[in-house]
C-alpha cells in the first residue's frame, strides 16, 4: 500500500506543477505578474522524481526555472504565486520574483538565475553539513549549459575531493535559451566527465518518474553514509518558450517535428496511463484530485492578488542583518 | 535623413567591421539564434559564416580568455553578452588579464578587444539582471568605457571601438535599443574619448550618458519652463572622461547636476563631482548635485519601481533645488513616461 501512495504521490507532485505553470501562463498576459518566467512544463518527471527522494530538512538549490524544483521539494505555493505577483506575501516579499525562491521550512536555499553560480554555492552547503555532522544531503538542480562553466569542475572536484554529501542533478533540456548543445558542446559524455572526477555518475530517462526516484534514492542513501557525491544527468525537454508564458517553434530555432516528439513522451500523461493501466489511479480520484488542487491554485492565486504589494519603508531594507545577529550565530 | 533603430545602428556596425576586416568575428550566447541579441546580430552568421559570428559555450569567464588570446594573436574579437550581470562572471580576465596587458609587456602587446554589455532595467529582472556597472569596468585603469546614447554614436563608436587597439567595453542600455535616429549609412568613427554638448546652455550643466541622457534632456525642456537654460553634456565616454568639455561648460553656468543610473557612492557621478571640486572649484558658485540609483538594489516588485529609479522629476527637482526654487509635482511635468518605472513604455507587455 505504501508503494501505491508513494507513486500516487510522486504523480500529484506532477500534476500540481503542470497546474500550477498552466494557470502561470493563463494569467501572464493580464500583465499582473511583472518579472520573467521560465516554466516547467515538460520538465516535471524530474523535479518530482528527484524531490521525493530528499527530506524536508536537506537543502536544495536551483536555476531561473525553479517553479517545478520549489513545489517538489514542499515549497509554499502560497508564497511562491504572491512573489510572482511582486507582493509583500511572497517567499521573499517582492525581492526576487519568479528568480529568486526561498523556502526555509523545507530546505530550499536559494533559486538564481546567473548560469552555474549556486553549483559551489551548493556545494559548500554539503560541506558545511559535512563538517557539522547534521545528516543533510544537498541536492542542485542546473541545465545542460552550467556543464559548460568552469566552476561545474571546480564544484565536482571539491565535492569529491571531501566525499561530501551532495547529489548534482543535470537537467539536459537541449537548449541554453535558444543555443543548441551541439554548437555549445562538442559530442561528449558528461556522465564520464563526472566520473573522471571519481563521482557516482549515470545517465537517466527525464520522463520516467519512478526510474528518477530510484536513481536519486540510492544516491541519497549513498550520500547520507558518507558515500559522498553522485551526478545525474536526466534528458528532457522544456516545452514552452525560454521565458514566457508562450509557445515559440515558430521563431526557427528548434522544429515543430522535434517539439512534437518531445510532447509525446509528456512525462505527466506517461504516468497517469501507467497508474490508471495498474488500477493504482482510478478516473474518479484522478478527478477528485485535480478538483482539489484546482481549488488550491485558485485560491493561492486570489490570495496573491489581493495581497499588498511591500510597503515603501521597505524599500532600502535588509542590505545587511543586524550585527548583533551575526555575533548570535558565531 | 536616413533613420535608423539603434539595434539596426549597432548591427550595421558590425556587419561594416567584418565587411572591412577579416579580423574581426562576433561571438556571444545567442549571437545566431532567431532572436539575435535583440536583432543586433541579425542576419550577420548568413553573411560572413559560422567561423566568424559564432554561439559560444555558457563559459563567460573562459572564452574572454579565449577572446584575449585570439585577440593577441591577430584577431579582432567582438564578445556580447545578453546581460552586463554575466560579465561579472569574466571579471577575472577582463581585470586581471584584458585591462593590464598592454601595461605588463611594456606596450609590446594589446588586446584589441570589444565587450559589448546590455543594460537589463524592469520588468522584474531583479538585482541579478539589471546592473549599472559602468564605474565598476571604468574604475580598472587599461579599460576604456563607453556608453552611447544615439543610434548615430552606437555606430560610430562600435566601430571605432572594433578599430581600437585596446579593449573596450560598450555599454548598451535595453531600453535605448527600440529609440532611433539619424545615421549615415557610410563608414564613420564617433570618438571613444569626447563628450558631447547636446544641448547648449547657460545656466546650469547636466552630465550624463546613456538613457540618463535621454532624460537629462527631458529635464531640461522642463526647466526652459521656468527660464533656467540647461546645458546638456552627452558623456558617450566614461572612461577616459573628458574632464575638459565638463569644465568648459562649467566655466559658462558655473552649476554642476551630474546623472548616472549606478549607484551612488563611488560611481561615476562622484567621480565627475570630484574631478570639477578640483579643477573647477573657483567656477562653482553653488555646490555640485547628482542624481543616482540609491545605495541599494532594485527589487523585482513593480511597487518598489518607481522608487528605486531616478527619473526626469527627479532631475528637474534636483536642478531646482540648486536655484532654490520650489520643486515640482511629477504630475505638473505632464511628463510622456509610462506609469510604471519598470517599463520603457506603455506597450511593453514583457517579459525582456
């Protein structure tokens, strides 16, 4: 039974992101949520396969598109649809934006949008969680283009170097905006190229959740025994434009045939066929629980909407804690 | 009179660079794609082929070493990056390595080099993509820092700073990228070096660059309403900084209102500031203003927009605080900006 759950779980998980990007990209044009949006969609096998295999208290630190990674590992949606909206409810009160997540009750560092920055970020957090014993795994989401970016070695050397508990997840989507890999890279393999640096590496399939989970799970449960690091690298495909609410095969960088292929092998539609086929999903409670998380998302965006944006005398705030906190910590 | 978007500016530049020079190849994430850096690389890849206007791996800081290198041996690079914030990410080799070279090897060797950094502003973007960092590039002596404002200077100066001998970093703001003017369709340099009196005047000096500028003279129509006669200085140069044609106009108005996007201690307007404190001192008959970002970063909520971004109001109060006159409401100004700082204009539906 427990198994059962735990996939109707993981495929909710799923859900609720497609739901959630969907009514993002509905509402986009109403000119309302004033910053950039890098949606999920397509990409959500992955952040609720990975998420499932983390705790609430391990660390997870993300990309401009940070939607699916944020909702998967228990972040607040309330929060995150007020911060797009720009209100003083949101996860950061207006600060970031879409680009910016923050969710500390479920270990969501930080989300940045500067290509490979949080990836030493993360992993300092698996050292400090290493040198204080605390149990944590950290877990970094990043594209295919963050390979390309000189602290992707540095950050795999020291992880390895020190075993630390951390697992770097690749999301292979093909495109860094609109730059194909293959003018980016040459045709090599980044599962060896990780491996060189003496870390677990395999190479797993974006659309198949349970494979996902049972990759990350083993290195979690390796990372939490001092087994150290592990790299995966997952093929998948963003459906919608690099940022926006919008479909864009028509500009010319990719083809309608190759997006076309792509949204076959929709993650989301794969497992439901296989949960309703096993008898674990039944078309009522498929329902019911699209009912239930309609009305969740309906709410947190009404909610969003009539918050208050951040009042004026927070204007020049939070450039620094106080020190007195500092002296507190150290 | 030929008119042109500073986008097409910008790209006619470029394709007369590799027109004239074999040298001369473009590199940049996005540099062929269908956007095109905003169409400023538009249609160049089809012309002069993949070896020369190229996509680029998500390695700032590496292939500006790459560029450098190539640059010394013969090359003549032209590197742009969809953000200025992403050049942060090069500062190593931009500092360290493009800025010293010449100084290094005795002027044995130089780095003709062109980084071309777009200026994100609203809609947003945060305080990851919407950076004013040219007192940062400027502060590093070996680097020269230019900022054009027209569609005719964004030309001129492209070119000139591709034919310079030593590195460049040319700073366009987005928003200025949808304004056009007159441009000839010739070959022509700009200077890299000279400020521009955009706007004569004798009662007061306003210096900026960039869209600064555009608003620096918005400011001063306003003034001309209350018969203070400005004169605007179009800086186009920020590194060097042409201190000569400051004081020159300072002689005539003896008042100094600097504006400049960055933030506002050790930037560009304290710089020009204290440049005049000291060569211009006895000239001065009121002390010297500047309207600047705040000492902070701007949030993505569109409430804080108006707040955190100086603007045409803000540079008129400015003006007339120095002439003790009462300010204005912004609503008075009747002026033609959008409601919201975080769009250039009403019919921006987002996102950049």
């Amino acid at each position: 039974m427990t198994l059962i759950s735990d996939k109707l779980a993981r495929f909710t998980t799923m859900l609720r992101i497609r739901m959630v990007e969907e009514m993002i990209a509905a509402r986009y044009d109403e000119q309302e949520m004033r910053c950039p949006v890098h949606l999920s969609i397509g990409q959500e096998a992955i952040a609720a396969g990975v998420c499932a295999a983390f705790t609430r208290s391990d660390y997870l630190f993300s990309t401009h598109r940070s939607h699916a990674h944020y909702l998967a590992k228990g972040g607040d949606l309330p929060g995150l649809i007020a911060e797009i909206y720009g209100r003083n409810t949101g996860c950061v009160r207006g600060r970031g934006g879409s680009m910016h997540l923050c969710d500390l009750d479920v270990g969501i560092l930080a989300t940045m949008p500067i290509v490979g920055s949080t990836l030493p970020i993360a992993t300092g957090a698996a050292f400090g969680s290493k040198l204080l014993g605390d149990q944590r795994v950290t877990v970094v989401f990043f594209g295919d283009g963050t390979t390309e970016e000189g602290v992707f070695s540095e950050s795999l050397n020291f992880a390895a170097l020190q075993q630390l508990p951390i697992v770097f997840i690749c999301e292979n989507n093909l495109y860094s905006v609109y730059s194909p890999l293959e003018v980016r890279q040459p045709a090599r393999d980044r599962v060896a190229l990780a491996a060189a640096h003496g870390i677990t590496a395999a190479l797993g399939d974006g659309d198949d959740v349970e494979a996902i989970f049972s990759l990350t799970e083993n290195a979690v449960a390796r990372a939490r025994n001092g087994g150290g690091p592990s790299f995966l690298e997952f093929a998948t495909y963003r459906w919608r434009e690099h940022c926006g609410p919008h479909y864009d095969n028509d500009i010319g960088y990719r083809s309608e045939a190759e997006f076309l292929a792509w949204q076959q092998r929709d993650p989301l539609a794969r497992t439901e066929r296989e949960l309703l086929a096993s008898g674990e999903l039944c078309a009522a409670t498929l329902s019911d629980i699209k009912a239930s998380l309609q009305d969740e998302i309906e709410t947190a965006f009404t909610a969003a909407r009539e918050a208050p944006f951040p009042d004026e005398s927070t204007l020049f705030t939070d450039l620094f804690v106080p020190t007195e906190l500092c002296v507190q910590a150290a | 009179m030929r008119t042109l978007l500073y986008t097409e500016a910008i790209r006619e530049a470029l394709d007369l660079a590799m027109a004239a020079d074999q040298r001369v190849y473009v590199m940049g994430l996005g540099v062929p794609d269908p956007k095109a850096i905003f169409g400023t690389t538009a249609g160049l890849q089809a012309k002069y082929g993949p070896q020369r206007v190229f996509d680029m791996p998500v390695a700032e800081n590496g292939m500006t070493g790459v560029a450098i290198g190539s640059a010394l041996a013969g090359m003549r690079p032209v590197m742009v990056h969809q953000r200025v914030d992403f050049a942060l990410l090069a500062l190593d080799q931009i500092a360290n390595s493009a800025a010293k070279w010449s100084f290094l090897f005795a002027g044995k060797q130089s780095v003709p080099l062109v980084i071309r950094l777009l200026i994100g502003r609203g809609w947003g973007q945060g305080p990851q993509h919407s950076q004013s960092l040219q007192a940062t590039f400027a502060h590093f002596p070996g680097l020269k820092v230019v900022m054009p404002t027209s569609p005719y200077d964004a030309k001129g100066m492209l070119l000139a700073a591709i034919a310079d001998p030593n590195p460049v970093v040319f700073l366009e703001h987005r928003w200025l990228h949808s304004t056009f003017g007159h441009v000839p369709p010739e070959h022509y340099h700009a200077p890299l070096s000279q400020a521009l009196v955009s706007r004569p005047g004798s009662d007061i000096t306003l210096v900026a660059s960039s869209l600064a500028h555009i608003e620096a003279l918005q400011a001063a129509n306003i003034l001309a309403q209350h018969n203070i006669s400005a004169e605007v200085l179009d800086l186009r140069s920020i590194q060097p900084l042409d201190r000569e044609t400051i004081h020159a106009s300072l002689k005539k108005t003896k008042r100094l209102l600097v504006v400049d996007h960055g933030w506002k201690s050790f930037g560009v307007a304290g710089e020009i500031i204290a440049s005049m404190s000291e060569i211009a001192f006895t000239d001065l008959i009121s002390a010297p203003q500047r309207v600047t970002a705040p000492d902070h970063y701007p949030a993505t909520t569109p409430a804080h927009a108006n707040l955190y971004y100086p603007g045409v109001a803000e540079i008129v109060n400015a003006a007339l605080h120095m002439f003790k006159r009462t300010p204005m409401s912004e609503s008075d100004m009747q002026l033609t900006i959008p409601l919201h700082r975080d769009v250039p204009d009403k019919n921006f539906r987002g996102p950049f």
